[in-house]
C-alpha cells in the first residue's frame, strides 16, 4: 500500500492498517535504520489514572516522596484591611477676633 505525505507534513493512513487496531487517535513516532516506526498509544484521563491512585491506596506523603517534591506550604491569609475612618467636613469656624476686619479706616 502506498500513503502520499502532503505539502503539510499530514500522512493519512490506510483504513485496512488501522481499523485492527481499534479507536487509536495518536501514535508514538519513530525513526529507526530509515523506517518510520508508528506505535499506536491510548491516551488515558486523568480521572482514570486518580482512580489507580485510588486502586493503588497510596498516600500523597507517598506520591510526594516517589516525585522527590514536597507540598507547597499552603498560602497564607493576608490581613483583613481596616477601614479607613470616615471623614468628618470640617464646620465653618468662626475667624478669632485678631484675624478679623472689621470695616476699613
């Protein structure tokens, strides 16, 4: 069977190579002595790999020390901010006598 690469680099395979495999949708990509090497690869969830987790009992003292990293220290809350004091207008006062005129001369 012959496939024809585009002028985009796509690759469509043949139906009859990858209908045995099943509902692949990515591959592992290799080069080997002048060969490329197509590894058909199911990509799996996260929530599959959680319920192995879960399947496997493992702590996360335990995961952590298998990754080599330790849990980040949890955040710290910032202190509640006071309000700011509400401002009183300042009341018309009335000028002392020193500072007052009192008609010109």
């Amino acid at each position: 069977m012959l496939a024809k690469i585009t002028s985009k680099n796509q690759l469509t395979l043949p139906k009859s190579v990858t209908e045995p495999l099943g509902p692949v949708q990515y591959f592992d990509v290799q080069t080997k002595a002048g060969q490329i090497v197509l590894t058909p690869v199911r990509i799996q969830r996260g929530d599959a790999l959680r319920a192995k987790l879960a399947e496997l009992d493992l702590s996360d003292k335990t995961i952590e020390r298998a990754l080599g990293q330790e849990k980040p220290a949890a955040p710290r809350k910032a202190p509640a901010r006071k309000k700011p004091l509400a401002t009183k207008k300042a009341a018309a006062k009335p000028l002392s006598g020193s500072s007052r005129r009192v008609g010109r001369r």
